[in-house]
C-alpha cells in the first residue's frame, strides 16, 4: 500500500451493526435487517437532522434521553458539528444475515458494502481530508490500480470506547486520525488487548502509538522475535521486519 497508514487499514475490515429502533425490551430486533431506521449510502441520503453512519442513519441528539434505548448519545465525537445516537455496544457477526440489508459480515464484523461504482477519494492525504465523509476512509483496494479507491465505512465505538478484537483487532479512533471521527479502526492496536488472544501488537516504528494486530505467522510484520511463532523476526533495529 502506497500510503503507510492506508496500507494498515487495508489489512483490516469494518464494523458495525447497529440497532435504531426501541422495541420496549431494550435491544435490537432478531433480524437486523428489518429494524426501523433508515438504510443510507453515499447516493441515498437521510432526512433532514439525521446522519448517514456505516449505512444506517443516524439521529441527532443533546443527551441519551434522545436515543433508543440500546443508544448513547455520544457528545464526546468530534467528528461532527452535532452530537449522534450510537449504538451502546458494537455487535459481531459471522455471516452476512446478521448484518444489516446494506452492509457484510468481514473479518467478524460488519460494514457497508462498497459501492458498485464507488465515488471518487484521495487514498493518499496524510490528513486524511480524503474526500470521504468523517466516518469513513479512502482506501485502495490495490496498488495496481485493478480496483477503484473507495470510502469503506465504520462502525461507532461502544459508550465505554471500547470495540471488539473481531477476528483482526480493533481500537477506537479517539483523535488518532485528523479529521475523522469516533469509530472503530479494525485491525488497528495500541497494546495486545486490542488484538485476538496469541496476537501480537506490531508498532510500525520505535515509539509509535497505534501499530497493527499480527499472528505472527510467517511472513507477517514483526519488531520482535516474541511476536513470531516460529520465535524468529527478520529486522534490522527500529523498524519492522518479517516472521520467518
């Protein structure tokens, strides 16, 4: 990947499955995609004072009395002039019909389906003023051009900040990325909790804050011989290397 941060994201899916409707039992409906709120895209968008979030518009909001009940209204995201009702939790998947009509189960968790003739971002800004909207990144599927760039979108970090490893890892972008929001960044890590049990958490360089989750097989990213299974990273000092 051309751009080092993208290149980290490529590695990763996205997330989000999320209930708008308050059906007095306080959680979502057994077949997500028959909830109440509205689907969205980049060519469909939501009524007025509501906000296209991970293909589920999103309702405004001053507190979480404005919310369903399995929502928080996060005043804390940055990512927006106005405050947004998020989903308390942020739910797994294992296939796609547990995701809602519009989005894919990925790497455990789910995300709006890209667009058949995605519109056109900038994969390569380093202040990821990119041509997406704040709570989605232009990424390159790849580097030889066969694919389009599009804006793959992410779900809402849990009330607490926390997301679920999936099967790649995941941690809350809390101000890490310039000009984007509160969201899940899958595959991303500060330590080894954010990433699935034996996983290890690889920083791109000597005091690096985020780095990425690794399983340390061979030919994965490593700094260290620990976070190879066969006990053997191939690095030279500060950098990243290669599990052999």
């Amino acid at each position: 990947m051309k751009h080092f941060v993208m290149g980290l994201f490529l590695a990763m899916a996205v997330v989000g499955c999320g209930s708008t409707k308050d059906d007095d039992g306080g959680g979502p409906d057994e077949n997500p995609s028959e909830q109440s709120g509205a689907l969205c895209s980049a060519s469909k968008a939501c009524p007025s004072g509501q906000f296209c979030f991970n293909g589920l518009c999103a309702l405004g909001c001053q507190s979480n009395a404005n919310c369903a009940a399995d929502q928080y209204c996060d005043a804390e995201d940055t990512g927006t002039l106005a405050s947004y009702c998020k989903s308390k939790n942020v739910p797994t998947c294992t296939s796609n019909s547990q995701c809602l009509s519009n989005q894919v189960c990925i790497e455990g968790l789910c995300s709006l389906a890209p667009p058949a003739n995605p519109p056109s971002c900038n994969p390569e800004t380093s202040d990821f003023k990119d041509g997406c909207d704040n709570y989605s990144v232009c990424l390159d599927p790849d580097d030889d051009g066969s694919r389009q760039p599009y804006c793959a979108s992410f779900a809402p970090c849990a009330e607490d900040g926390a997301c679920p490893t999936g099967l790649g890892g995941a941690v809350c972008n809390d101000g890490y990325l310039a000009n984007k929001g509160r969201f899940c960044m899958q595959g991303i890590c500060r330590d080894n909790s954010n990433c699935p049990s034996s996983w290890s958490c690889v920083k791109p360089f000597t005091g690096a804050v985020l780095g990425f989750c690794s399983p340390g097989a061979f030919g994965f990213p490593c700094s260290e011989n620990a976070h190879c299974k066969s006990g053997q990273c191939f690095s030279a000092p500060g950098v990243l290397g290669t599990c052999m």
